[in-house]
C-alpha cells in the first residue's frame, strides 16, 4: 500500500507529510515548561482561530524552529486535531498500482481506503489506526476534507464520502457509526462531505443534505438522530457554527440557497436570508464580530448581515454586487477556501487569487490589498 497522491503534484508525499511535520514543529514553539493547549476540533478549543495559550514565540529563530518529529500520512485536506497528548489525523490510502485521476475534477470511483490515526503527540509514533474501505466518486479525490472533534474519550471524523464515526481515544475502538448517504438517502456533493463536525453538549451537529435534512444533530455517545432540520439541492460544505446574540444561541448554517439561523437544541428556524452561491460553493466559516455576522465565497462575493441584538433576527447591511472570480472584477472578499479574521472593526481575507484584503466591517470598503504575504503574484485557489 502507498501513499495517495494529491492532486496538484505528481509526488505530493512530501506536501502532506509536511503538514505533520509542521505541526510537531508547531507543538514545539512554546516555552519549554510550558505544556502546549489543546486545539481539539476545527479553529481550536473556542472554533474560532485564536490561540490563547502564553509563551508562544512571536519570532521564528533565523536557522528556522526545530521540527520535533514527522511521521508518514497518505492524502487529505482535513486539519489535525490535537487532544489529551494525542495528534488525530484522517487520510487516504490506494492501492499498490492505483492513481486517481489525472484529471482532478473527474468523478471517476476509485479505490482506496480512509484512514483515522491517532499519534503520540510528543513523539509522533502512530498509537493506533482504523481503516475501512472507501472507493471515491468525489471530484479532487485526495483524502478526507473534515478535522475531526475530540472530547471526553471520544473523536469524531467524518470522511469525504460520509462515513461518520466515533471512536474511543485511547483505542481506536468504532463506538458508533454512520453512513449519511445510506442514511438519509443523498447524494455525496461533487468535492464530498467537508463541513467539519460540531460538537454542543449532547449533540452531533452535521451537515448531510436532502429534503428536510440538509443539518442533522445526533446523539454524541450513541449516533440517534436528534433533530433535523431545513431543505436545499446541495448541503454545501460550511462548517455550522454557534453564536451567542440576540439573546439566544444561534446555530448558523450557511447552504448554497441560504443563510440559516436555528435553535441548536431543537433544530427550529429562527430566520434565513438568502444568498444563493454558484456551484454549491459555500466553504469558509461565518464569522462574528459584535453582531455583525460576515460570509464569503469564490463566485459570489460577501455578505454581511446584522443580527437584531434583542431577538434572533438579521437584516442585509451590505452585500457584493459583482458575481466574478476575476482578481480585476471582485469588489469586497471572494474568498474560496479562506476563513476571513475580524476584529477591531475590520475584516482581513484572502481572495480566491491571493489578494490579501482588508474592508472595513460596516460598509465593506476596501482600505488596502497586497500580495506580499501570499508569494507575490495573483495564484488561482488561494488558501
């Protein structure tokens, strides 16, 4: 069995295995009496991107931090997730004399298998492995897409063509499973299941698609549907997240037709704005600063919506008027894959080609551009 190549590179091993690299090389850039802090699920223990912890060095050493350790994965795009000492990581795997595609927009079935590892985190040595057998149909068939979720002796992954799992941390042991195509009766979307998991309490909360069952909260320790809720052709692949504002928790659950708030713990809609997004491209997270809530995507640029701060409610505040992915024709933020920054009134996103942007949050303005921090020339997919 070999490593599965990614799509943008005919010996892409080295790309992947980086990412673990560097993650060991990130562990390491703390003072060292100091334990690094968890960063469990999608965007960390808050899902939000910060890094809380003290002692991180603001200033690389000139030779470059040291690398801990690294240790072999095949190909994915699913962040790792980092828990009670051990890194967790999903991949793919092919067969001995197996490729995917030349084409990487093909949806052509392919062998192989998805793999769930869980590492030592100071060491890097693989604890424990789960494979199961996986032929994609997905377009850019590299690995899974979901970071998986870590909590009380449990992770969580979801893999590119829906297997949903839980496993015990110390083991490797499946407690649950779910297959959401099976399921539910839905097609896998054309890049595959990539909303990362969202854990709240007792609930599970995945996007899966169809009619009526577009997000779905499940029971974390048994996999029991708990609620679902809402409809659209395609799930997109958003993460969902939770908002306090409004005087409620909002779950917010952006699908290509719309941007949906609901009652996490029983799935009932709030309000909904529609946004539809060319080619089911809805993939960086909705992010909020005060009551503002900001999205962004390839096609269709930005949207900005203000949350009513008394009662769960949104009005438009400003949105893209141009439908283009062109660096010369995108006006706000048309980020592809990116999860934009806010603070401090502003909003800092990488567009679709590069363009490191900063808008000013209230009326979208654009206050400056440059290319300097993604390598100097427009690049198309910017991530």
């Amino acid at each position: 069995m070999r490593l599965n190549p990614l799509f943008s590179s005919p010996d892409p091993g080295p790309r992947f295995c980086s990412t673990l690299g560097l993650l060991g090389l990130l562990l390491g850039l703390l003072a060292p009496a100091v334990r690094a802090d968890d960063w469990p699920q999608w965007l960390g223990p808050e899902r939000d991107g910060v890094w809380r912890e003290t002692g991180i060095l603001e200033r690389f050493p000139e030779q470059g931090p040291p690398i801990r350790w690294r240790t072999p994965v095949g190909g994915g795009y699913s962040g790792p997730a980092v828990a009670e000492g051990r890194v967790f990581v999903t991949d793919r795997v092919l067969p001995e004399g197996t490729s995917n595609p030349r084409n990487a927009f093909a949806r052509s079935a392919t062998p192989g298998k998805e793999r769930v590892l869980c590492l030592d985190e100071a060491t890097g040595k693989v604890l424990w492995k789960h494979e199961y057998d996986c032929p994609y149909t997905v377009s850019y068939p590299a690995g899974p897409r979901a970071t998986p979720v870590v909590h009380d002796g449990k992770v969580y992954t979801l893999g590119a063509m829906g297997d949903l799992l839980c496993l015990d941390v110390k083991t490797g042991k499946v407690l649950w499973s779910r297959n959401l195509p099976r399921d539910y009766e839905v097609p896998v979307p054309l890049w595959g299941f990539a909303a990362h998991p969202l854990l709240d309490g007792d609930k599970l909360i995945c996007l899966v698609g169809g009619e009526g069952s577009v997000v779905v909260a499940f029971h974390k320790d048994t996999g029991k549907e708990l609620w679902r809720a809402l409809s659209a052709a395609e799930p997109g692949y958003c993460p969902p997240m939770i908002y306090q504002v409004g005087g409620q928790r909002q779950l917010i659950v952006w699908h290509p037709e719309a941007v949906n708030s609901l009652d996490p713990e029983t799935g009932k809609v709030y309000w909904s704005e529609k946004f539809p997004v060319k080619a089911g491209l809805t993939i960086p997270t909705p992010r909020l600063l005060g009551n503002q809530l900001f999205l962004t995507c390839f096609y269709d640029g930005s949207l900005m919506l203000r949350l009513d701060p008394s009662t769960p409610r949104a009005s438009v505040l400003w949105k893209s008027k141009v439908h283009s992915e062109q660096p010369n024709r995108t006006d706000y933020l048309h980020s592809i894959m990116c999860t934009p920054f806010l603070k401090d009134g502003h909003i800092y996103g990488v567009c679709s080609y590069g363009q490191l942007r900063c808008l000013k949050a209230d009326t979208g303005e654009r206050l400056w551009e440059t290319l300097d921090a993604t390598g100097g020339k427009l690049e198309r997919w910017a991530n």
